[in-house]
C-alpha cells in the first residue's frame, strides 16, 4: 500500500517573511514529506505586503527547498488544512507571552477538528524578540535590517518605504 504523505501547514501572515520565519521553516521540513507555507490574508492586521507580493517574496525566499508549497488562504485555517489532506499545523514559539495565544488557537483548532494536530517549535534563540511588526518599523526609520530579514526582503522593505539610505 502506498504510504499517505505526511503533510504539514506552517500558517502565518508574512509580512513580511523574516529570518525566524525561516528558522522554523527549515527545521520542520525534517518534519513532513511536504510542508505547505500558507499565507493568511489577515486583512484585519492591514498588511504592508499584498497577498500576491507575500506570495512572490515567499517564494523566492524558498524556492531552494523541494518539499515547500506556497499557497495562500481566506478562509478558516482548519477547513484548509483539511482541504489540503494534511495532518499537522506547525507554529513557532518565540516568547513565553506567546504562549497564550498559540495554546488559545491550538484549543480552538482542535475543537473544530480533533483530527489535526498543533506543532510548535521553539524559535532559535537569536530570533526570538523578532516581529514582522518591529522589523517594519526599523525599514521604515532607515535601520540596519540584515540579521532581521533576508537582503531581498531587505530590499523589498526599502522600495516600500521609499528609504535610499542603507
Ligand atoms: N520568527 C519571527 N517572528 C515570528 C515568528 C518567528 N518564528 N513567528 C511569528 N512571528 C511574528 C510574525 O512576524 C508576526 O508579527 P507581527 O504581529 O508583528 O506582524 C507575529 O509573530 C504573529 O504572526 P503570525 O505567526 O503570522 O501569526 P498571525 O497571528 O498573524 O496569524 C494565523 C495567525 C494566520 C495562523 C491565524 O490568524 C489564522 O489561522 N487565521 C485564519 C482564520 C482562522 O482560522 N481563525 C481562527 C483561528 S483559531
């Protein structure tokens, strides 16, 4: 009998992909035989990046790796899981006060569908303060962004923001 694929789907908003983002990517591909990097279109968060200029950056940042898909989504995380026939929701755990939150969405997740289980990995040290939110900030002021983001997010950032310096 064939053996079921076992397929992961790592959620986030993405905007943008940061080097923690990618932490956690490269560490669960060990995990799965396809992981589904799926792209939330989280209109509530008002996002820098579009959904299709998430998705391109998103896959030029991966487009190195053969087990990764990137999708986008609109609609309730689990209902794509589920359409995706995958079994796992990877998360990433940078900080204690993300513990809530994550252990709330897991709880719900599970109660809309018992069958799917949550993941999380602990984000490597190094990256554990960073955030899509302050990583805009710093692009916005003219920072220094290199061991937040990768340089062409880097430069993505600075072609939004306009900023020459750096
Ligand atoms: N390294 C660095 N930063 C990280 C990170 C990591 N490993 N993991 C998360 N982050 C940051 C993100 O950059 C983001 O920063 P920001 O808030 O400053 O933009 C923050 O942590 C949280 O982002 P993210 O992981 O993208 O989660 P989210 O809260 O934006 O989105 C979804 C979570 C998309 C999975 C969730 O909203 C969802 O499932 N939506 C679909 C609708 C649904 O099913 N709702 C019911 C859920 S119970």
């Amino acid at each position: 009998m064939a053996r079921l694929k076992n397929i992961g789907v790592y959620p986030g908003t993405f905007d943008p992909i940061t080097r923690g983002h990618l932490d956690i990517i490269e560490r669960g591909l060990k995990l799965f035989d396809l992981l589904i990097v799926a792209v939330a279109e989280s209109q509530s968060k008002a996002p820098l990046f579009n959904v299709e200029e998430r998705l391109d950056i998103l896959n030029h940042e991966l487009k190195k790796y053969k087990k990764i898909k990137v999708e986008s989504f609109d609609c309730l995380l689990i209902d794509y899981v589920r359409q995706k026939k995958a079994s796992t929701v990877l998360r990433g755990l940078r900080v204690i006060s993300d513990f809530e939150y994550e252990f709330q969405m897991a709880l719900i997740n599970r109660k809309l569908d018992p069958g799917i289980e949550t993941v999380f990995m602990m984000t490597s040290e190094s990256y554990a303060p960073l955030s899509s939110r302050f990583i805009k900030e710093i692009a916005r002021l003219g920072g220094d962004m290199n061991s937040f983001v990768t340089p062409n997010v880097a430069k993505r950032l600075k072609e939004k923001y306009g900023v020459k310096k750096g």
